[in-house]
C-alpha cells in the first residue's frame, strides 16, 4: 500500500473524538557525534524532562522522505502530518504566500523573493541585503506592488527582513520555471526561464517584473535587486480536517512553518516568539483544539550556523519548557524533528531523527532517554515519517477498525 | 512512494563529486548457526578486520527483494544497485550474453544453456555433461554457431566450463517462452512452449534450434545434448551513470555477475581471480573511478555445496584481504551480501542479510561486530536493499537536499 492509500484509508476509518493530540517538531531535530565526546547534540543536552517522557513513551527513528534523502522543510514537515512528501511537494512560494496570511486563489503563481545587493555590474554580492530590518522591507514592498503589469494583479507583500512574496494573479498561467535566485553570490541573478512551453507566459511576467524592479530599485542601498525563486502553485492537497477530522492550529513563529501549517488546513495562532511564550500560548489555546502543532526553529538554526553547543542549549530550553506542555495531559505526545540538521554537516541531512509517543496506550519501550542511540532500540524501530500521524491517531483513539 | 518514484527523485537530486564508493558484495554471505555451536558461518569466522571496521560503522539488515522472498543472482544483485528487483528483472539469457561482453542488440532473445548429457532414451543424467571444460565448451559452441535457421541470425558463444549462451536475432520476436531445462535429471529436456501468442515464433526457432542441436551432438559424449533457460530481451533500464551521475567499475570473476555490471553500464575491469587479486584489482584502479562493485563468489558457493567449514574459511579469506580496501580510505564502504546462503539449507534462502556502512558522517552505532546477530540491533535496522545505494549515495556527500 503506498502512502496515498494510506491517507484515504485513514480517511475512512478517522473519527472525531474529544481526545487531544500535541505534535512538537523540534526542528532539525537530529544530529551527529562531536568527535571529542562521541555524543550528539541531543545525548549532550542535559533533558531530565524529554527523558522522563521517554521512559513512559514507545521510541524509533524517522526517515522524514526515506533512507538517504535530505529533506527541505516542506517535505519534511508535510511527512510528519502524514503526506507524501514528493507528491504533495510544492515550492516555497506558496508556502511563503501561506505563511503571510495572503489569501494565495488556486491559479496564482507565487515565489519567494529575496531582496538583495548587486554591484555596478549587477552581480550579486549579498544575497540578503544585509538581513534589511522588516519595516525597511515593508516600506520597499509598498514600491514594488505598485509596478504594472498588462494583464496582471500582482501582489508584492513583506514576510520578515529580507523576505517577501511576490503572487502574479492570471488565468492560464503555468508554475513550472526556474528560479532568478543563482543561490551564490559573485553572479548576476538569472534570467527566469519555462521548464515547459505552458510556462512561456509566468516566465517572461516574472522577467518583466524584474526588468522594472531594477529601475525601481536602483537607487536603494543595500537593497538594490531581487532574487526570485519557487515559483508555485497551490498543491490539490487534502486538509487534516479532512483526513484526520482533527480541529488543528499551529504554534510556529517562523513565516514558513505557518505557511506549511496553513497548507494543510491548521489555523494559525498569535503566538510570543521566545521558546517559553510558544509553550504558554498551547497553554492558552489548550480547550479550543483537538491537535496542535508546535515548532521550534532555534535547534535547526544553531545546526545550520555549525553552533554544536547553541543547539545543545536550544534542545535544553526546549527541555525546561516541556513541563507546560505535559502538564496539560494530552492524551498523545509526539516529539521528533522534521529532519536532522547536525552542527557538523551545517546543514539538513537524510540521518533519520528520533521520535518518541507517549500515550497511554502506547506499549512503552525499555529506551530511558531520548537520544539517537538510545531510539534505535525503540520499540517503533526505523520507520517512514509519514506513519507518525496515523500511530498518533491510533493512540488517540481516534482511528476506528478496518475491515469486520 | 515506490522505489520507481524513488529512482527518478534520485536521478533529480545526484551529484557528481569526487568521493569514491566501495560496494563489497559477499555473495549469499548471511547464513543459519550450526546445531553444535549455535553461530553462523559469518559468526563462527575469525574477522578482525570486518569487526573493526562495523565498530566505526552503522548497521543493519537487509531484506533483497522483501521479507520471505528468495531471491536468485540477478534480483539480489539489481536491489543492491537501487533497481526494483521485480520491475527490472531480466532473464539469465540476457545476464549470460553481457557477461560474455557479447554485443547484445534490444531485440535479440538471449538464453542461457548447459550442455548436459542424455541416455540412449533422450533422459537426461546429468545436467552439467561431467562439467566439461572451458576449452570443449568453446570448440562444441562453433560447432553450434554453425546451425542455420532461415531468417534468423544465430550466434552460440561459450560462457564457462559447459555453460554457453545463445542469441537469436530477428524482428519481432517476443521473449516470454518457458526453458527446455526441466531443472532436473531422468527425465527428458522440454519442449520450449509459448506462453503467449507474440512468442510462439520465439518458441518454433529455439525447438528447430535444439532439434539440429540434438543431431549435431549425437555422438559427441558426454556433451550430447543441450537444456536453455531463461529466455529474454534487454530491459529498458537507466544506467548507474543516467541515475547517480557516478563513473562506476566492477570487479567479478564469474561472467553472471560481470553481465549484471554490465547490465546498469559499470564498466567490467580485468582481474585475476583469486580474492585476494580481486582487491588488488580494486587498488590498481582505485583512481580512475568513483564507485566499485566488488564481487566474492566462493561464500556463495561453499553455502550451496552445504560445506559450512568452507564458507567460513571464504569470509575468513575476504576478511584478511579487505586492508588493502580499508588502505585506500573510501569515503563510503559498503559490505554486505546480494542473499543468504545458508550451508545448512544448501540453497539461497529468505533470510536477510547483514549490512555495515562506513563513512565520516554515518553516525556510528554501537554494533562491534559484524554478524547477523549483532546487526540486528544496527543503526540501519532492518530494510529494503533497495535504499543501500541511496544510503552509501548521500554518505559519499553526492546528493543534494530535496525541496526547499
């Protein structure tokens, strides 16, 4: 059975229930060993708190995609909220769209823009800017929604710092080009261009749209261009109200996740950004839904900076935080990553990522502490992300029998 | 998502770089313990080296075609390559006919044969003619490649000892015929039969063939007659270069194999064929390419024979020549099996087979040796053998993150 089987048998045998589901994705979640301790950044955080609720929980690893395969954090997260990662894949536009709250219509194509600094001969020699402050962005994108386009709405809207969207609103047009963004800096930014003849029209509106950005920008330090890249479309994507018959919202602080969050029908909560005010808003919010997801973003960034002991502190703040959320007593607790970003590698990587579920029902395990070592003796074994949902379910009591 | 979708995801997002992978197949080298001793022939051998080296590694078991399965050569070999070994089967025919480096076109119908020997009574008594050597097989094939059948093009090659292939050329033929080789003595080879209607042209060639065949031989003892198998067109299937981008060589003594890597585009490298000059094989052209298949055959062997003591000893020779491919210091090593061969079951058999993947960023377990039992509480833990080569791929650092 593949995974879109999956969903519609799920689909079938989902049932409301008063039972309430926490999801915390700690973001880039797993790591690799320092090579002066062996351990990784999780084994060297102190968590008293997370190992407590391994110790009652059932434990294994995720391969977010499957063995081998770095995820984004789109098809990271999609795998976690049980889609298949490669079908229901889309571009960071729409995510990006989603993220800002823009009302993104079935036809628009929309990309995340960067704005960035080029030099007297249009190579790019920031990609973002200097990280502009997000009224400096604002501002700018107020200049840049005002560019004409015959034929075309577009619609150009700040997401934080250097960030914004950019939605070109026509019908007929067709999501599949490339990106303007050459993601390095010493080059000038690309010219877009149609992967296929339907996308002929989005490239050259996205041409003509940078073509006047340049004039308009000419004269802005340090953002003095764009970079363009993922255009989409949004995905034929079926919501979690759907599958799952869960009332969802998400805690997330970053645009992205919101949007991805958005993506699958969740509502989006007003939340403080620091790690505890995440925590707290579940807190305020626990009555109100049956399923949450919770993100925290600052585990993934250390990793990605190289930082092995900001993430070991983020992973402990994480930690001491966790209280607020056991202390609610949902029925199910699921804790994992979207993917591994180990300190060492800088980056994402395809090392599957711990997960633990505590429920009541859920078998415990003998694993006593949540960690990469330990979780390979899970009693969930090695496992695709895409089956956390339907266990979480499941332990919910949520999922009625298959079949007489 | 299947392993196709898989393959095409893979194909999206490989790399080249200049990181070199060692895959050591150690054929059927999973097994069942000896009754007295209670270990396997792997945990009975004396394997410094290898235990040293699964130390640094993370491991697991795999499972060839999927649990229960039985797989011969051919699908054992396609999983360990990342091939569906269902969906890209291919007959021995055309196996034996790219072994041989015959020039093999799309159309041709390849078969594998042996010359056998049969009674007065045309009742086979020996399906392997005494194993007649190299040398007669070769002269007994020209006398073959002499055979003429109107509109067809046929050529008779030598494979080994009295194994041989034949290939039939002409427009239209369809391979799906059943073999002459009825897999057993006393009884008399089959007529090749049609199973379905676009093959009986394909079934009337190969009887007209073995009918001349039959006259030709009469007198020649003890290779008087011949039994075909395994009927078959080359499959449309994507070369190692079209799915990883890697310049990929292979090492094995034994034509089959030397067909398989052949098969996927490695190329086939001269080498001596003692173990130890296979891995002297792999230093000497250690520099000219990025990925090795090296290919043992003796484990396989001595477990079809049913001859525990000597598989042992098989291992225990790969073990003391594996420095010279530990010294090379390969950025991704992989050791592992295309099956079990059980001396005990004298055959293939189901049972998965351990696995141990070395590299810089594998996140080490705390498997310290390499045997069936300890595998089985690898970091790997148990998996399809299809996700070794995406595994070894992003270990070598040579694929890029999927999605945004």
């Amino acid at each position: 059975m593949n995974i879109a089987d999956n969903l519609e048998l799920i689909k079938k045998i989902s049932i409301p229930s008063p039972s309430k589901i926490v999801l915390l994705v700690i973001d880039g979640l797993g790591g690799l060993p320092n090579p002066k301790t062996g351990k990784t950044e999780l084994e060297t955080a102190s968590t008293p708190n997370l190992d407590r609720l391994a110790a009652k929980s059932i434990c294994g690893l995720i391969d977010p995609v499957s063995p081998g395969i770095t995820p984004g954090s789109t098809p990271g997260h999609l795998a976690l909220f049980g889609y298949d990662p490669v079908k229901f894949y889309t571009g960071r536009g729409v995510v990006a769209a989603l993220g800002i709250d823009f009302d993104l219509k079935p036809k628009d194509i929309a990309a995340r823009g960067n704005f960035c600094t080029v030099d007297s001969s249009g190579l790019i020699t920031d990609r973002r800017a200097g990280r502009i402050p997000t009224e400096e962005c604002t501002e700018l994108c107020q200049l840049l929604d005002g560019i004409k386009i015959e034929g075309v709405k577009l619609f150009v809207r700040p997401v934080k710092e250097h960030r914004f969207a950019v939605i070109f609103r026509r019908e007929g047009l067709a999501p599949e080009v490339g990106d303007s963004d050459p993601q390095q800096t010493g080059v000038a930014p690309r010219e877009v261009k149609a992967l296929n003849p339907q996308a002929d029209t989005t490239a050259a509106i996205a041409n003509n749209f940078i073509a006047q950005v340049r004039a308009v920008l000419a004269s802005h330090q340090p953002a003095n261009m764009v970079i363009l890249r993922g255009f989409s479309q949004l995905p034929d994507i079926p919501t979690m109200s759907d599958i799952y018959k869960l009332k969802s919202a998400a805690i997330a602080v970053y645009p992205m996740y919101r949007g991805l969050a958005k993506l699958v029908g969740m509502k989006l909560l007003e939340t403080g950004a620091a790690i505890k005010e995440e925590f707290d808003t579940l807190k305020q919010n626990y009555a109100d839904y049956d399923f949450f997801f919770l993100h925290i973003k600052s585990t993934d960034s250390a990793g990605e900076d190289g930082d092995f002991n900001r993430k070991v502190s983020a992973i402990e703040e994480v930690d001491k935080a966790l209280p607020t959320l056991t202390g609610l007593e949902p029925d199910v607790i699921v804790v994992t990553g979207d993917h591994s970003t180990p300190a060492l590698l800088k980056s994402h990587s395809w090392h599957p990522v711990p997960v633990l579920l505590y429920s009541k029902w859920c078998r415990a395990d003998r694993v006593g502490e949540f960690s990469e070592q330990a979780c390979i003796s899970g009693g969930l074994g090695r496992f695709p992300a895409t089956q956390v949902m339907p266990l979480a379910m499941a332990n919910a009591l949520k999922l009625a029998k298959f079949g007489a």
